[in-house]
C-alpha cells in the first residue's frame, strides 16, 4: 500500500495508474474504520482496478460543541485493515496542508443541507462538501464510495458532484448493522452497556414505520409523528425524526422512495440511523 | 477545432489527450472575442500540447441589473479567431447542462471577494467561482490562462485553485491595450465617440499614481486619494480606487506588490482597469 500526504503526490500516483487505464475507486474516511468503511473498500476493490482511501479528521465539519477533539484516532488498526483490503493507495494529508494560513474557499450545498442534520449542525454540511471536492480535486477518482448510514450526506454529496461537474460516479452502499441491528458507528464506543442494549430500538421503530408506510397507507406525516410517540418513552431524546423525498430531502412525492431518517440523543452520544421505504400509492396501490 | 458541448464529452477527450502524454491548457471565456483573448491562447499555445477554449456567457457572475441580455454573442467571428489560434477543442455548453433544475451548489471566496468589485457586485465572484470549478471539473487542465485585465477574479481564482487542490497552475497574462493605452474589453464597443476619446485617462491616472508610489514615497493610501483627485473633474463618475495587496487584496505590506485599482462609470459602460506597483520602503528604499 502506498501513502501520499499531499494532493499533488496523490494526483501524481493515480494519474499514473489512469495512463495505464486503470479505473479509480475513492473511499474517504475519517479513520477509526469499521466493518462499515470494510464494505464500501470491498466494493470499491470488486468494481474497479485501483482503490484508493483516504483518513482525514476534517475539522471544518465539526461544530465548536461537537467531538473533534476526542474522536477516535487507532491509525495502527487502520492501517491493517486498509492493508487487508488490498487498498493500493492512503491520502493521509496533514491539516496544515489541508487548511494552510489564508485558505478561504467554501463549497456550499445549501437546498439538501438545510433539514435534519443540517439543522442541528450549522456549517457541517458545508464542512463535509468542502473537504469532499478537495479529496476530489486530488484523487479524481471514476467512483466515490459513500454509506447509507449517512443518508443526508450522501444526497448533498451527490448534488455537489453533479453540480460541480466532478465527473464521479456515486455509489451508496447499505448500512452495515450488529447482529442485534444497530446500525455500525465509530462513535458507539462512546455508549455505557445499559444504552448500548437499548440502542437497537432505534432501526426496529424506523423499521415498523417504513412498514406502515409501504402496508397500511400511512402519510410520511403520520410516520413521523408515529415515530416520536414510538420513542417518546426511551432513555434519551429524539432530537428529530422525518419522512422526506430520498432524493432531493423536500416533501415526499407520491410513489417515489421516502427515506425515514432520525437523530438521537443517548447518554453523551448522538445516534442516527435511516431506512428507504414507498409510500403505498392512493389509488390502488401500485407502484410506479 | 473540436466541439464539445456536455461535461462529459469535454472531458473525454481531454483525457484521450492526457492519456497519450500531452499537457492540458485552458482559456475559460464568455466569448466576445478581442486581442486580449487571443493573447491568453496564444500563450496557451506556447506552454501547452492542447489548447482548450471555453465560450459560456455565465448567467450565475451577472446580477440583476446587469447586461447578461445585452451581452455580445458573436459567435461566427469567435469560431473565426479561435480556429485561427488553433485552438484544439472548443467547450460550449448549453445554460441548461451548466445549470439544471435542481442545481444548488455554490463555491464562494468569501475574503478575497469582498473588496472593490465584490463590494458593487454582490454574488458576482460566487457566480465566477462557480463556473470556473464546473469548467475546471469537466476540463482538468494543466494551466488555466487569465487576464490581468481582471486582476480581482485572478486573485479570487487562483485562492480557489489552491484551496480546492485542483492541481492546476493559474497563468496571469498581461493587459492588452489599444495603442492609446485604453484596456480592451468586450464592453468598449458600448461607448460613444467622446467616452472612447477620454477613457485613456483611466490608465494614465493608474500609471503615474504607480509612479508616485514607486519613486516618490507616497503611500496607498495617499496614492488612492490623489486618484480619487485627478479624476474628480471627468465627465463620468468614479466608482472606486483601491491600492491593495496584489495577492491578498488586503492593506498592502511593505516591500509587496501593489494592485493599484479603479472602477468608472461612462456613460452606460462600467470600465474597470489596474496596474501593479511596489511602494518605495521608508528606509532607505531598498526593496525586496
């Protein structure tokens, strides 16, 4: 595995293997992997001849009050599971490279940034594309490997890379869950024993509610508000839960797949998890 | 000349080129073309294997009482000069591929964008930048060619270059100008014959407030307010006169380039034009 810490060794690298006609798999981390990181490199190493990672704990994406400081850095473990998955090339910049005295530029998404988590964390969105089209403009990979578990990032992401004329495709890849189906997380090591056993009620109530939308003709409205009365008796706080279009995060067309999306507050961590489901149509019921 | 007119096509057959070894150059314009263009792909011509021109009059960098329905689209007699130029691959993409319904995204350069222009246009750096990364997106160039001309896009685009690791090297080729010392620009042909005759003046000013920073001792500020004098008396209106740090658009510092720059109104044209100066140091007057 080869590693670059600054944007012209890594463009010089791949754009090496591209003159040899290799295809460019691009997974970005921010490190701490997990099986969840594992399946999107699995993926990336299936379609494509060259896979490239990178691990940066982007500090433009975090607020003032969030976890930058104490989030999880175990580079040795990283550093073996990238060398397990057969990951050709690691972008591992340093910060000062990454935001060196006078940088200014801002990427912005801001329709798709706007709900949910947008809402709870100003800037973060805007954090996540900027650092997203800079790992971009270096890799300038064929593929962009992304997980569902960040539903909303995903849906910005894609925007910006279609907007922004990146040339990249973008492959959302399900979300890997426990046995039990909490939903994998570099942050659920943060969770006492007590809320981790409890954790796993929050993908079976999104679970019961995809299921009322698609059987029994229930509005994404009326999921919602089944949502929070679901929860209301859990050991945290719901900070939201929504049934929005899965596409563009406005209100839910009619046929068209709704993603059902929540945060929520357990204990010192802050959870999020989401299903895909379809309103069932009015009229009969069919699906376009 | 080849033709491209989507994203994708632009881009592959840059890379065919790329592929086989040739270096990339690229002249982004709005069409209207003059002998400051012709400039900027000439020398494209000289550094490059491959010159790329763009012609998109980018509705994004106009606001709303601005020209973008008045702005000239000879598109016969730009084919001419860029054919003359040989120019290998010419990028003009439809306003509905560029912006589609649904296209949100914005890259903005919110410090180096705030001064002189940016303060009487508001959006219009945004609107630049924005264009600028899609075409750079679809284009990957080497060297991106820009004009002195607009000293403040140059300065705002080449913060962006940086900033988003687009691994491309800004080339800033010098004003060209009628042999009276007026700059061309695509918006001279609005003027009457007495605008024309006086608007030599603009750059005269320019030059001997450089000279007088240079050789005399004066100070940017001083040397604004005896252009904010000297013009006081012509028949149209200065907009503003700023001597600023040639590469931060900031308070300029001692012993670094300076941006001695001005806006008038004459008539209906809105000209703009600028020279670079280094202020005599207090001591001595030695320079860096």
């Amino acid at each position: 595995m080869r590693v670059a810490r600054t944007p012209a060794r890594a463009r010089a690298i791949v754009r090496a293997w591209r003159a040899e006609g290799d295809s460019i798999g691009f997974v970005p981390t921010m490190g701490a992997l997990h099986a969840g990181h594992r399946s999107l490199l699995e993926r990336a190493r299936r379609d494509c001849d060259r896979v490239v990672a990178s691990i940066f704990v982007n500090p433009l994406q975090f607020g003032p009050r969030e976890d930058l400081a104490r989030y999880p850095r175990p580079i040795g473990a990283d550093l073996a599971v990238l060398r397990a998955e057969k990951v050709d090339l690691l972008y591992v910049p340093f910060e000062r490279t990454m935001y060196p005295p006078g940088f200014e530029t801002r990427v912005a998404v801001p329709r798709t940034s706007a709900p949910m988590e947008g809402e709870r964390r100003p800037g973060h969105f805007e954090g996540v594309a900027t650092v997203v089209a800079k790992l971009l403009g270096a890799i300038e990979p064929d593929r962009l490997y992304l997980g569902r578990k960040d539903a909303q990032q995903a849906v910005v992401l894609r925007r910006m890379v279609a907007d922004l004329d990146c040339g990249v495709r973008v492959v959302v890849c399900p979300t890997v869950r426990e046995p039990d189906g909490l939903a994998l997380s570099s942050r659920n090591a943060y969770m006492t024993a007590d809320e981790r056993a409890w954790a796993p009620h929050l993908y079976a109530a999104l679970r019961e509610a995809a299921s009322r939308l698609r059987a029994r003709g229930m509005s994404p409205r009326a999921a919602e508000a089944w949502l929070r009365r679901r929860l209301a008796a859990g050991p945290g706080r719901l900070d939201y839960a929504r049934a929005v279009d899965a596409e563009t995060l406005g209100p839910p067309a009619r046929g068209r797949p709704i993603l059902l999306a929540l945060a929520y507050h357990l204990g010192r961590v802050r959870l999020i998890d989401n299903v895909l489901a379809t309103e069932r149509r009015a009229k009969g019921g069919a699906r376009r």
